[in-house]
C-alpha cells in the first residue's frame, strides 16, 4: 500500500492506495509539531482503521510547508522504516513545466498537473481551492505553461471583516441571490459569488488566449461551495492532488 501526503498551508490531507484504488482519506489542519508527536498521530490514525503498518511499503509527499516536510518525513521514516518521496527538483514527474523558473512551482500543483495530465483530455485547467485559488493550465501538448493566483476564499473573508468595524464574518455559503438586501447575504454574495464569477472569467481568458476550449477540475476546501454556482461545466475531484502523488510515487520506483 501507498501512503500520500499533501501539506498545505491550512490542512494537511492523506491517502492510502492499494494500488490505483484510493481506500482511506483524512484531512487535518496544518499545524507544525515534532517528529515524534506526527508518528504517534499516524500510527493512532493506522490503528483507528485496523491497518498493519506493515502493509505500507511507499510514501509520497507534497508539501508548501517546509517546517512539517522535514518532521514527518522523519516521523514516517522512523514509523514506516521506509524513505518517503518527497516532489520537488530531481524527482520524475513526466510533466513538461514551461514557466519562467519551473523550481518555483508548488509541488502540490505539479501533483495536480500530473493526474490531470493522466486523466483528462487536455488543454486543461486545474482549480486549487484553498488558503490560495490557484488556476494551473496545460496546453494542448501537456506543457504546465502557467498559473493565476488569487487570494483564496478564506483570506478575502478574514480580510474583508477584519478590515471593517461593522462587517461581521458569516458563513460561506452560496446566496440565494446576486443582490443582498442584509449584510451577511451581502458578504456572501461578494464573496461566494464574486469568486465564482471570477473563475468563470479566468477560464474564458485562459480559453481565449490558448484558441480552444478547456478541460477543467477542481479541488480543495472551498470547491463544493464555490464551483457548483460557476457557469462553466467543472468537475470536482477532491482527490485529484492524491493521485498525482501516486502517479509521480509510481515514476520513481
């Protein structure tokens, strides 16, 4: 079995694979501990499920946080008894990345591009719904030619009530219409649907620019409530970071 591991700045999402079939899924918030407190958390979690540790022979992982990479890594190493393979520069990942510095791609979106280059027909865009919205796009020969980076759902949230002595935060749902008539609608419509209107731009852009139309997946926390109101048809696939992991693991063994 394959065990996968997607740091990001907010939550920390894991998969198990027995071969190509996703079996388990969990998400934690991202919080920096030691090696040790991360291995009993993970051997908690394996015991929770009745899984012999013994049964993971491989570990895959992105990661944005390099404080929690080097810790469970070490964790998994101690626990596992095996090396985990952590993306970045050096490791075979089959995707072409034509931007300014390829270094400076998120390992999180190179899994990404990586499933999306294996299971969907290209061009094709990416939407990563978290602490960021980011919109990945390969071309029409799979080159990762580019991202659109925004602030994410959450921070324009946090930004917009912390910055405003009468706006109050509300739940991020989406509003049963474009026009307000109290605040907390209001915010929500800004918001919820301003974000969604904002993909549906973005991809006509992107459309725009490349000359044919696009493939395009979603994922992250805010993915279900957002996209399900996008004009475009957009698939979401929460998993799809979990896949590549386990596409680039399969490259490099």
């Amino acid at each position: 079995m394959l065990l996968t591991i997607d740091v990001g700045n907010t939550n920390i999402k894991l998969g198990i694979f027995d071969r190509e079939n996703l079996i388990h899924e969990f998400r934690f918030s991202t919080v920096v501990k030691t090696a040790d407190e991360y291995s009993f958390e993970l051997f908690s979690l394996f015991n929770m499920i009745n899984l012999d540790i013994k049964e993971i022979t491989g570990c895959a992982i992105s990661s944005v946080v390099p404080a929690v990479t080097h810790r469970l890594s070490k964790a998994i190493a101690g626990l596992l008894n095996i090396e985990p393979l952590v993306v970045g520069p050096g490791v075979k990942t089959g995707l072409n990345i034509t931007i300014d510095d390829p270094s400076t791609l998120g390992s999180d979106l190179v899994a990404g591009c990586v499933a999306m280059s294996k299971l969907y027909s290209t061009p094709c865009i990416f939407i990563s719904m978290g602490t960021a919205t980011v919109l990945s796009v390969l071309d029409k020969n799979s080159n990762m030619c580019g991202c659109i980076i925004s602030p994410g759902v959450r921070i324009s949230l946090n930004a917009l009530t912390s910055s405003g002595a009468l706006l109050s935060s509300v739940a991020m749902t989406p509003p049963e219409h474009a026009i307000g008539k109290n605040t907390g609608d209001s915010i929500k419509s800004g918001i919820v649907l301003g974000n969604a209107c904002m993909i549906d731009g973005l991809i006509e852009k992107i459309e725009e620019q490349l000359g044919e139309p696009c493939s395009v997946v979603a994922s992250g926390g805010y993915a279900e409530t957002v996209i399900k109101i996008c004009s475009h048809k957009i698939d979401i696939k929460d998993d799809l970071i979990m896949h590549g992991l386990r596409i680039i693991y399969e490259k490099n063994t």
